[in-house]
C-alpha cells in the first residue's frame, strides 16, 4: 500500500503470549463462539428460505444491541461478523462450521480498541501485560488485531501493525549466509556458491606480460578479473536476492584474515562488494537485508546452542570442515552451521508479515 506522499506501508504481525487476563478471554471466546453460530444460523435461514445471502453488513445490522447483553465490545461483535461473512465467501461454501469447545479460542477487536501503556496494553477496562519478546515499534495498530489460544490454553495477542518500510516484501523466505574462502558463500539452505578463482586463473597470463613489460597487456588483464569478478558477484546476488525475502550476512572482515597465509584468498573473493550489492539490490527489490556480528558463529552448535569443546576454534582450525557436537552429538558442515547461525542472529528481530490487502 502507498500512501499520497509514496511512501510504503506494511503491516506486520507481532505475536505475544498475555501473561493475565485468561479467565476473560475464555469467557470471550465462547461468547465470540455464540455470536459465530448465530451468524451461521442466519446463513442457514436465508438457504433455507431463498432469500439474499447476508453480507458482513447485513450480519452487523441483524446483531445491533446485543453486545452489553453478551459482555463484548461491540467492535468484536462486528468483527465477528465480518470474519464470518468474509470466511463464508472464501470457502465456497454455503454455511460454515459451528464453532464449539474443541475450536481454538479466538477474540477479534478493533485495533482502536487496543491501547499502549508502556509495555502493557489496554482492552475492555483490563490493562493486561504480555511476554515482552520483542519490542512492538511504533505505528497504528490496524484492524485484524485478535486475541487466539493455541492448543496448550495458552493465549496470545497478535497485533497487526501498520509500519511505514522501504521493503514492500514479505519476509517468508529467510536465508542466513556464512561468507568463506573454500566457497564464497554457503547458505543457510544448504546451498553453496563456488569461490571465484579468477585472480588465479589468469595468473600465468599475467606473469607473461609482467616479464615481457606490456604494460597495456597487464592493465587488459587485471580489468578482465576485475569484470568477471564484478559479473560473478552480480549474478550471485542477484540471484539470492530474487531467491529470497529475508537475507542475513555475518560481518565477516577481509583485513583479519589478509594477514594470514589465506590472503591471495581472501583477496580474490571480495566479501566486501558482495555484501554492498546484497544490501542495495534488497532495498532496490523490497527484500530484507540485515548484517549481524558473525562472532562465534562456527563455534555455536547449531542443534542445541552450546559451545561445545569440540568445536573448531578460529583460524588455527580453518582446515576443519566438518566437526561433531560432544554435547548432542550432531555432526555439523562447519559453514552451513555457521549459515544457521546467522540466520538465527538476524531472525530475532524479525516479525511474521503478512499479505496487506
Ligand atoms: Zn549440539
């Protein structure tokens, strides 16, 4: 969506567990359930009878008055309408399912109806707190906000919020990549993109013209690895980008590693453009680029957590491809558990989006 001054707005959902407030929401939830099966009811008469099917309106109109009686804002009354007309016209069917005990609880409400106060929020005369995961950024909170209990009888608030954000994509598909010398990159996926040994490829031709002091020729050469390496990287970028919404990259530094014996290498494979074209080719095609601190990411299992003491450690141990986990046993490719792990650094921040429409 874009708004009359162009700028992008999404909205994303940010799911919390509610720490109180269960016994309400229980209570709620079968009320939503009663107003549920009385839409349903009114769908079945109007089959029954061959008159006009009842649009969200229509439900709305028929159920005016009765939220004081039922103990609901009258918001969610409406929202329950909605929800049942919309749901009802999306499954093609003529009538829906009764919702009853074994259906999961769920309590819809205007998202004016939900107020900030602090990290706490308020709804129905009840200020409530909720398992603060994660900080809710500013923005207005939009219809489709709803309460839900999962499976366990736990309950959730799930807060749809309209955030303005250059990226206009949704972030399902995350991919986490470990930037490395025997390839250049290995994702998250398990896939790997090949190291570009261009630099060495074309060194004997350079070395011919160095003796031979064409200075034109040596000039042509070093632009030709200059080209393809720019080429290689594009593609591979390119490609990630369009594979991928959700792109996380350790900051992983060339200048360490120069000074080691890998520093034909680490020269060759240009880290540093990889991650700038990343970054700008994200925010050019609305994808989601994020740079975390790789620190300790080829240490970390990435099964259970833990710094075990078979680990390779640092660049003493760079030859170690493959390393097993002493504490849960997992047998670990040293760069696609780093990939994994990065992965895990970006996601942190990272909401649930959902289709704006
Ligand atoms: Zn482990």
């Amino acid at each position: 969506m874009v708004d009359d001054c162009g700028r992008t707005w999404m909205k994303l959902v940010y799911r919390y567990r509610v720490k109180s407030l269960a016994g309400l929401l229980n209570k709620q939830a079968r009320t939503v359930n009663f107003v549920w099966n009385y839409c349903n009811d009114r769908q079945k008469d109007a089959l029954r009878f061959g008159r006009r099917w009842h649009t969200g309106f229509d439900l709305i109109k028929l159920t005016t008055g009765c939220s004081k009686e039922l103990g609901l804002h009258s918001g969610t009354v409406n929202d329950v309408c909605q929800q049942y007309a919309k749901s009802r016209s999306g499954s093609h069917r003529p009538y829906l399912r009764y919702r009853g005990r074994k259906s999961l609880g769920w309590v819809p409400l205007k998202g004016r109806e939900l107020k900030r106060e602090g990290n706490a929020f308020r709804f129905a005369g009840n200020t409530f707190r909720v398992f603060h995961s994660r900080a809710l950024p500013e923005g207005k909170i939009t219809d489709g906000t709803n309460f839900s209990r999962d499976r366990r009888g736990n309950w959730f608030l799930n807060i749809v919020l309209e955030v303005q954000a250059a990226p206009a994509r949704l972030p399902v598909r995350a991919v986490g990549i470990d930037l490395g010398l025997k390839d250049l990159a290995t994702l998250s996926d398990g896939s790997r993109i090949a190291a570009p040994h261009i630099y060495r490829a074309s060194e004997a031709a350079l070395a011919v013209a160095q003796r031979a002091r064409k200075k034109k020729r040596i000039a042509a050469i070093h632009a030709r690895i200059a080209n393809r390496r720019r080429h290689y990287l594009h593609s591979c970028t390119s490609a990630i980008v369009g594979a991928f919404d959700y792109i996380v990259v350790g900051n992983i530094n060339a200048s360490a590693l120069a000074k080691t014996s890998m520093a034909k290498s680490v020269y060759d494979v240009g880290w540093s453009s990889f991650r700038t074209q990343l970054a700008y080719k994200a925010v050019k095609h609305g994808a989601w680029f994020e740079e975390v601190n790789e620190r300790f990411t080829t240490q970390i299992c990435s099964d259970c957590g833990a710094v075990p003491d078979s680990r390779p450690k640092g660049i003493a141990d760079l030859g170690i491809r493959e390393w097993r986990c002493c504490d849960c046993g997992t047998v670990h490719d040293r760069d696609l558990n780093a990939a994994l792990n990065i992965l895990r650094r970006g996601r942190a921040t990272l909401a649930v989006g959902i289709p704006d429409d």
